[in-house]
C-alpha cells in the first residue's frame, strides 16, 4: 500500500470490529476505508487524526425516524433532526413516512421528500415508503423509487386532515405483504391490536379516566402481543419479510423470535425509551414521554434487558418523533401527541446501560446499531461496520470522559430531550460521515449539510 494516496488515516484508536475491539489505524481514501492496518505502520506524508485513548465506532444507522417534512418543518425538519444524528453519533438514518404532509404513499410525495431532503441534512439517509389502504398499486413506483423498505401501522396512527398516514387493514396488509413480498423489500410494522386499544380508550375517556396510568392501562401488552401474531400469521400467507419496530415487551419478543426458529424472515427492533424510561418516567416527566406503545414497568423492562444480552433484539433505534411543545400540553393524556425526541440521545444511552451498567460488548452492541439495521434495508454494502471498502463512518468515543448531557447541547428544533440532565462516563469526540468530520465535542457542528441519499442494494443490484 502507498500511504500518500490515502486522505487521512486515523491512528491508534480501539477499533470497533463486527467480531472483535483491537487497535488498529484506518486509512481513508475518497471518503471509504482504503485499509485497516497494524498501528504505526502507515508511514509518510498523509494526515493523521490521533485516536490515541478513543475508541473507533461505525457510525450508528437509526432506521426509525421522523423528520416530518415536507409539510410540518416546524415540528422537526431533515436540517434540525439530522444535526442532533450528528451529535449523537448517528451518521445514517431512515426517515419515516409519518408525519409528513402529504405521506410518503405515492412516488410524487418521495420526490418531495427527497427535495426536502437535498442540501438538507448533515449526514447520510434513506427513506420509507407507506403502506396504506388504496395504494398497493403504487409499491412498485416507490420501490423504483429508492424507498429502503414499507410502512404500515396495524393501528391508528391519529392526525387530522386528508393528506394523512392512516391504519392499514387486514386486507390491506395482506395484500400489500404479497406485493412486498414480489418486491423483495421489507415491510416494517407497528404492532398494537386497533381492536383492543380502540375499546379501551374509549371506555376510559368515556368515565372520565384521562390520566396518565389509564392511558398506559388502554395499550396492554396483550395488544402488542395480538398484532404481532396477526402479522406473523399474514406473512406465512404472504412470504414477506417482517420488521416489527419499537417492541416495547419481552412477550412480544418470545412470539417473534419463535417465528424465527420456525425459519421466517423476521426481525424485532427496540428503542432506548423502553430500556432507560419506564411507567415511573411518565409520572414524572409526563407528556414529554409519552409513546405508542407505552413506556412499561421496571421488571418489564429488566425482562427486555434481558433480551437485548442474550441476542434476541436485532436492532435498537430511536424513534425520534418530535412535535411543537404545544401539543404536549394538555390535561387529557390521551389527546397529547405521543413520540418521544430522544435521537441524540441513542448511542450515548446504549453505551452507558449496555455497555457500562451491563457490560455486553461493544460489538454486539453496535450490530444491534449499525450492522444489522443497515443490512436489513439493503444498506450494509456500504454501511454499519469498520471494513475496507465501506464507507468511512466513524464516531471517536471517550468511553472514560463524563459528560452531562445539556439544552444547549441538543441540536434538534424543540429540545424536547427527556434526557436532559443524564450524567454520563463517556462522550463523542467526534463523528465522521465518509471521511468528513461533520460534529466534533468542543465546537459542535463542524460541516455542511451533504449528506446523501442512500439507496438500497440486495443481491448486487442497487435499487433507486
């Protein structure tokens, strides 16, 4: 190898690896990992970013995020949200189709998605597409179309208006499975029965039950555990492959991981709101946590814990879903907007309770932020690992520097931050998005907003 080729090489940091921490250079050409070398051995006149002391991450990939444009930029828009991925570490991430107006359901409302993406967003990104009642004809458009994967919410997702993201039946999601399915493209779920979350609030605000415990008591894990048996049943009918996003119960996870056993293709996604906050958040902290489905109880959530350690969560994301302060202000805890901004917060929060407090490793930590989220959206050829040949995404941690995470340090439009005020013992250093230094700890935001579109590849064809 001839080191004046390369643009830079990062040099004695603890790298990352899928399989294994060891300390290695990285040498970066034309913004990819040109080589992983021995330390000290890359010689000669090129740039050197010292890591010495730092461990070397993959750059984390959120695959559940939402940036509400076009249409509701004021609630968060891809030039606020995609600065605090920066800040967190996150340096990919999956837009949602909620809560934009007009949803992402036809390939004229991606095209405005991604023009209200370009020049816009400081890191690199990828899109969902929705599934909905009436548009399964359109599937096929917004898969030419770059979409990374498919929506669907098995309840109602709320909102007011025509342009909205709405519930997909159980013909819908059927059929829908089938065309994904031929599609070869994933269909990720919200899984709460609509039936048994419907009746339940209904009667409570009915009797004048409009606190915070009775809504938690309208969304019982019974609900998570019915859909998620809904879908699985469809999918055996179907063939498509299943993503269950924000599992929030270790019941839920039982179901699917015997769907794996069974040789489906099926994957579990939690977030950090369930495994850090839990039904005693909601009492103190009120609206500002509030989420679909509900945060859950200590030993319900020392029970998902123990899922994460023994392998069978597949993918942690943030569920970063934002709103004006306004709406979450309220007397009536069923009407106030449920999503939880914690983006920023996700790397930290993991690598603080898992790896910290729990002590499960770097590695498998980060296949559950970056490896496999990547690659279960077509992604992971050049994205979510330390390898020659991906792209050079890369986050410098300070695993021993205590940290107090701030307002002043939050990068998101409203700073709606739960987390505000959590003492950490470790910080970011730094985040690089191929190559680029684009956060650093001490001046903050530090490059431009070009990040790219990403688009999906199965099989060594590039879809978009």
């Amino acid at each position: 190898m001839q080191p004046n080729i390369w643009d830079c090489v990062i040099r004695g940091g603890m790298v990352v690896l899928p399989d294994r921490v060891e300390m290695l250079d990285i040498a970066i050409k034309d913004g990819r990992i040109e080589a992983l070398l021995p330390p000290l051995s890359a010689a000669g006149d090129v740039p050197v970013m010292d890591a010495a002391g730092l461990h070397v991450l993959p750059g984390a990939v959120d695959i559940h995020v939402h940036f509400n444009e076009p249409g509701l930029g004021t609630w968060e828009g891809f030039e606020t949200g995609s600065a605090a991925m920066a800040a967190g570490g996150i340096t990919t991430y999956v837009d949602m189709p909620l809560n934009g107006v007009p949803p992402t359901v036809r390939p004229e409302y991606l095209d405005l998605k991604k023009h209200a993406a370009e020049n816009h967003s400081y890191v690199d990104y990828a899109l969902w597409g929705g599934l909905v009642e009436g548009n399964i004809d359109q599937l096929q458009a917004l898969a030419d179309g770059g979409v990374a994967g498919f929506k669907a919410f098995m309840s109602e997702p709320g909102g007011e208006g025509e342009d909205i993201f709405t519930r997909a039946d159980e013909q819908t999601l059927l059929e829908g499975m089938t065309e994904i399915a031929r599609l070869g493209q994933v269909l990720a779920l919200h899984a709460e029965d609509e039936q048994l979350v419907s009746v339940l609030a209904a009667e409570a605000q009915a009797s004048g039950r409009t606190g915070i415990m009775d809504y938690v008591h309208s969304r019982p894990i019974e609900a998570e555990m019915l859909a998620v048996q809904q879908a699985l049943s469809l999918a055996r009918q179907s063939g498509c492959a299943l993503h269950f996003v924000h599992i929030s119960s270790r019941e839920a996870v039982d179901i699917i991981t015997a769907a794996k056993v069974e040789g489906m293709d099926v994957t579990v996604e939690t977030c950090p709101h369930y495994l850090v906050l839990s039904e005693e958040s909601m009492l103190e902290q009120g609206s500002l946590v509030k989420c679909a489905p509900p945060l859950r109880t200590r030993q319900q959530q020392n029970q998902l814990w123990e899922a994460v350690s023994a392998g069978l969560i597949d993918i942690i994301a943030s569920d970063h879903s934002p709103c004006p302060p306004v709406m979450k202000q309220t007397d009536n805890f069923f009407t106030a907007w449920g999503g939880i901004s914690g983006g920023q917060s996700t790397l930290l929060l993991m690598l603080e309770q898992g790896y910290h407090e729990r002590a499960i490793a770097l590695s498998q930590l980060m296949q559950m932020l970056a490896t496999r989220p990547a690659e279960r959206l077509g992604l992971g050829h050049c994205k979510g690992k330390i390898a020659a040949g991906m792209d050079a995404d890369l986050v410098l941690v300070d695993l021993a520097g205590s940290y107090e995470l701030t307002g002043s340090d939050l990068q998101d439009r409203h700073k709606q931050n739960p987390y505000t005020g959590y003492s950490f013992s470790l910080h970011i250093v730094r985040t690089l998005v191929r190559g680029c230094t684009v956060y650093e700890h001490q001046q903050g935001l530090t490059g431009s907003q070009a990040g790219r579109f990403v688009v999906r590849q199965t099989g060594g064809v590039v879809h978009g």
